[in-house]
C-alpha cells in the first residue's frame, strides 16, 4: 500500500506512477525514439527557445536558494547540525512542503535539456552522466519525499544544487548570447569543479549528521543520499579529468 510519511502531497504526486511514466517516457525518448525520429531530419534552431527556458531556470533556482536560505539561516526553522524533517505540527511545516515541491517540480523541469539536445542533435552531450544524472535526480527527490517526508537532510542537497543551476544555467544563457561573448567565458570548468565541491560537502553533512549519537536523521535515506552523492562526486571527477585534463585545451565543449 502506498502510505506516504507525509499525507499532503501535490495531487500528481500521491500515486507513484505520474513519476515513472514521465522517466520512462524520457528514457525511452532520448535513447532511442528521439534519436531515431531525428535520423534523417535537420536539427532545429531552438536558439530562441532555449534563452527563454535558461532565463526561467534562473530565476526559479535563484528564487529557490533565497527561500531556503530565509528558511534556513532566519527562520532557523532546523538544528543544521542534525537536520530532521518538522513535525506535522509545526508552524513552518507548509514552508518546508513549499521549496521541497518547488525543488522536485524542477528536476522534471530538468528533463527538458536533454530533450533539446535530441531536437538538436546534440549527441555527444546525451552522455552516460547527463541521463544519469538527469534521471536519477526526480527518482531520488521523489523517494526521499515519499519515504522520510518533505526537507530533513536533504535540504543541504536542495541548497547547493539550486546555487550550482544558477551558475550553470546563467553560463548556458550568456554562452547563447552571441559568438563572441561565448568565447569571452572562461570559467565553464570551474562549474565543474563547483559540482564536485557540492557533492563532497554533501557527503560531509551527511557524515557529520550519522556519526552524532543523538542525531535521529533517518539512516537509510542518509545512506541512500550519501550513495547518490558519491556516485555522482566520481562521475564528475571522472568526466573532469577527461574533458580538461587529459583532452587539454583542444576539447572544451
């Protein structure tokens, strides 16, 4: 039976399959529908379309990170030390229901890039860490608000992926505004680098918070999180030393 910790849940969220059918449809588009539908076509100019949607993820992740921060550091609604998920009763229990909706919205939000690079025939960029990464992120974000409820420890991950997006997503657009301005950009590795940070500090917290004795975060979605992150911190470490060091500065696509 499905019996989640947390009984409000967006509508579209209370029954599991909405979320599998969306992964599967997506997995299903970009290794092989997509592909084959773009085989023999011309890829599409979706330049336009693409400013619009890194300039929505700007502004969703910045409104994201300054509402977690409020929630975090003014509100101190959590120990940060031992992050655990608010009671039912508590007065900023609808506050942490909100930027945990608004974060699982966006990794399916997410989904649309890839989608792009299909329509683009992109395919280089449809790597074994841009599906994973992509697909796993809603699954994991999903699970966790399903089984340990909304925010909890998994807010530290909320924060830094929503400040790594607006990096990201802020270099995407201005690499899109013209030749020369994409050229002018130098710190696209370092985002890269950022991510890596993130997942590692990630990792601490998680560490941090297991290894005190009188922290009752969930230990299995601390596992589960701390397995992700690792996953993902040697995927980036590894895609890192390929792309700008072993290639050196011929390959920076």
């Amino acid at each position: 039976m499905f019996s989640p910790v947390d009984p409000v849940l967006l509508p579209i969220f209370r029954c599991p399959w909405p979320t599998f059918i969306v992964l599967g449809s997506y997995l299903l588009f970009v290794l092989k529908v997509g592909p084959k539908l773009m085989k023999n076509r011309e890829a599409f100019d979706l330049r336009g379309v693409i400013k619009v949607y890194n300039i929505f993820q700007i502004v969703y992740n910045s409104w994201m990170f300054l509402y977690t921060i409020h929630f975090l550091f003014v509100l101190r609604a959590y120990d940060l030390g031992c992050m655990n998920t608010l009671p039912l009763d508590h007065e900023y229990k609808d506050r942490e229901r909100y930027f945990s909706n608004l974060y699982l919205i966006n990794k399916f939000i997410d989904l649309i890039e890839t989608v792009f690079f299909v329509l683009r025939k992109k395919d280089r960029q449809i790597s074994v860490l841009h599906v994973f990464h992509h697909a796993s992120m809603p699954l994991a974000v999903y699970t966790g608000l399903i089984f340990n409820g909304y925010g909890g420890i998994a807010t530290s991950y909320c924060l830094l992926n929503v400040l790594v997006h607006i990096l990201m997503y802020t270099y995407y657009y201005l690499s899109s505004v013209s030749e020369a301005v994409q050229k002018s950009l130098w710190w696209k590795k370092y985002i890269t680098i950022f991510q890596m940070v993130q997942f590692a500090v990630i990792l601490a917290c998680i560490s941090y918070a297991l290894w005190q004795p009188d922290c009752t975060v969930p230990t299995l979605t601390a596992y589960l999180a701390g397995i992700l992150a690792f996953s993902f911190l040697v995927l980036f470490s590894n895609f890192y030393v390929r792309t700008y060091v072993l290639a050196g500065p011929k390959r920076r696509d």
